[in-house]
C-alpha cells in the first residue's frame, strides 16, 4: 500500500543508520519507479567518509519543478532494551507509530510520497494536464552524519545533468509543539573556532619567571562573550557567540600553563557573512588582547551559511496549505540548527515542514498516525497550488 502509514513502516524496517542503507532506499525506488518516476541510484565516494547511496527520482521534464528532499538516514537507537517497541519494528500502538526515523524524517518522507502519489492519480499521472511541471524526490542517506557524500553532490550531480530546480519542500521535522504551528524558511549560519593564548611555562612558586595565559584567556572569553554581535534582523534572532569549552592540557597543580585555548560556536544571521564575520570577531579580540596578551584564534571550515527564502508567493501558498488542514497558521521561523536546506537554498527557495521534532533522536521516537495523514493533505494541498 502507498498511503504515509505503509511507506512510514517499510523505511522504518530498514535500520538505516549513518551509513548504512540497509534497503531503505530500495523501498521508496521501487514505489516512485512504479508511479512512473525516473530514478537514479548514485553512489559518492570520498578518501576518509563512508561511501553514500543517494536516491533522485523524477516525474516529468517542464517547469515548474517542485521537489522533496530529505534523508533516509538516522541516528543510532542507543539503548534498544530501553525502547517500548523495538527500535525498528514500525509498530502501531495507541495511535502513534514507533520507531527510529518516524519523526526525522522518514515519516516526512512518506507523506511526501504518498501526497505525490495520490496527486498523480488524480491528474493522469502528470503533475499538469497540458504535460507541463515537474515532481522529483532528492533523497540522500547522509545528514546524520558528516554530509560530504549526500546531498551536496546529489545537487552537483544533478546540476551537471541539466537538472532546474524551482522550489523545495525539506521534510525535518520542522513543528515544534503541534503540526502546522511553524514553517522554516531560513537557518543562521555556524562557524566554529578555537582561541589560543599564549604565555610561558614556569613554576608557581616563582610566577615573575612565567606568564599565565589562564587569566588572559579568561578576559578575553569575557570580553568576546559580553558585547553582541547584532541585535537581529527583520527575518532572524541575534547572532550568539558560545564558549564550549577551555583547557591548558596541564595535569600538574604546580607548573604554569605555556598556553591555554578555548572552543567555541557562533551561530549568525544575514547581517553577517562568513568573513564578515571572522574579521567583526578577530578585530574584538585584539581589541581586548591589546599589546601585551598573545592571543590568536584558528577557525574550523565550515559549511552551514545563512540563508533565507523570502516570504512570498511559494511560502504563502504553503501557510495556505496548512492553514486548511490544520486550522492554525504557522509561523514563518528561522530559528534552530543547520541542515541540508543550507545546501539547497544556492539552487533554488526551499522551505522546510515536517512533523512534530519533540521526540527526534530520542528512546521511543513516535509520532501520532493523525499527524502523518494531516502531513500528507498538507502536501498535497501545496501540489495542488502548485500546479495551479
């Protein structure tokens, strides 16, 4: 059967965890495959990553093209005795369905499957009448994890072949306490870094032979702390620089650290680029650190840039959609963490609406079979404004 619920259970019983696949995209091919959908199974490789398999499946030729991303991959069960209902058994109980993947994001998945499905019934088996549009699936098998080998080169790969996306549709569970209250039209980029300080080793007792980084540090992670970076924007919260951690690799409770060094986190909005960004927070450093702290700090590469889809004819026709089933209309949010919208928002506007997030990556991850049936409408309400 290819209602949500069906195709929910089958990608559950695949224990498709970072990287394995484990058939799970061999359920949601064989389903597209019979509607009609060309697919393309492709596998990318890198030295260091486990190889990936990624899904691209794809019903007509013509704009406008809408498409369905998301990951068959999850996280680990973790302790499966722990679980009411096995981790990957796909039960049903008490109107909620079990198991790892239900909410982030195979649940997602599914409805978004079987809204196209029952579309394409419905419309001859093509997106429009006159033989016009597009429906594809980008579906990777590495989010979870350090996503080198999924979508970013599923997007690549597909560009390379003359593939023109229009708009997206990201699966996350997006909803934060019931389906249909928020909408993610945008993420705050991530950049991480390292502070170092600098001082010479030496011992307690005599402290005019050495220099303690420890305290310098420690103004320094004040200063860097204390004063904002923005106050926000029209569409994002401020920007927040976290400390994480601090350390001097010193077990000894009688020498002076030569160098101390602290991890941290900013998570930025679209008053900020990547280098505007590093040279706001460089400038403050040596600021506080004047002449005499030697103080530096290293960044991390990073690949979660800010974006944002703009509210406009695509995110209203989506708060339409939702607005129907639900009778709530959701709020058009750009907070949370990164994912692999941040890849596709530089091909094309991408929203992200899913399930409810309450119970992803937790023991005994569910979520209500009303909630997938809702999802499912929900989609298909945005195909047909689509496509009209």
């Amino acid at each position: 059967m290819n209602d949500a619920l069906s195709i929910a259970r089958d990608l559950i019983r695949c224990p498709s965890v970072t990287p394995a696949d484990a058939g799970a995209l061999g359920v949601l091919e064989n389903i597209l495959k019979a509607a009609g959908f060309e697919t393309h199974r492709i596998t990318f490789s890198e030295p260091g990553a486990a190889d990936i398999d990624n899904l691209y499946a794809r019903i007509g030729s013509e704009a406008p093209h809408i498409t369905f991303a998301g990951h068959t991959d999850v996280v680990p069960a973790g302790d499966e005795a722990a679980w009411s209902h096995g981790a990957f058994s796909g039960d049903v109980k008490d109107g909620f369905l079990y198991g790892r993947g239900a909410v982030d994001m195979k649940g997602g998945i599914a409805s978004g499957v079987a809204a196209a499905l029952g579309y394409l019934a419905d419309h001859g088996g093509k997106p429009r009448k006159d033989g016009g549009g597009s429906i594809s699936f980008l579906i990777t098998g590495d989010e979870e994890d350090i996503a080198v080998n999924g979508t970013v080169k599923l997007l690549q790969w597909a560009a390379a072949r003359g593939e023109r996306f229009d708009h997206c549709v990201v699966g996350e569970p997006s909803n934060v306490e019931t389906l249909g209250d928020c909408i993610k039209i945008g993420r705050r980029g991530s950049q991480s870094g390292t502070l170092y300080v600098d001082g010479v080793q030496g011992h307690v007792a005599y402290p005019h032979r050495a220099a303690n980084p420890v305290p310098d540090i420690s103004r320094l992670i004040v200063a860097l702390s204390d004063e904002p970076l923005d106050h926000g924007s029209a569409q994002f919260q401020a920007s927040n620089l976290e400390f994480t951690s601090v350390d001097v690799g010193n077990p000894a409770s009688n020498v002076i650290p030569g160098q101390a060094r602290a991890k941290f986190n900013i998570r930025f909005n679209d008053l900020h680029t990547q280098e505007t960004l590093k040279a706001l927070v460089e400038e403050r450093m040596a600021r506080a650190a004047g002449n005499r702290i030697r103080a530096r700090i290293v960044w991390e590469p990073s690949n979660a840039n800010v974006f944002v889809t703009r509210p406009g004819a695509f995110t209203d026709l989506a708060v339409a959609a939702i607005e129907e089933v639900t009778g709530r209309k959701p709020e058009l949010s750009t907070s949370g963490g990164t994912s692999d919208a941040r890849f596709i928002a530089s091909y094309c506007p991408v929203i992200e609406f899913g399930l409810v997030g309450q119970t992803m990556h937790q023991v005994d991850e569910r979520t209500p079979v009303s909630d997938l049936e809702k999802l499912t409408k929900i989609y298909r309400g945005v195909l047909d404004r689509y496509f009209t």
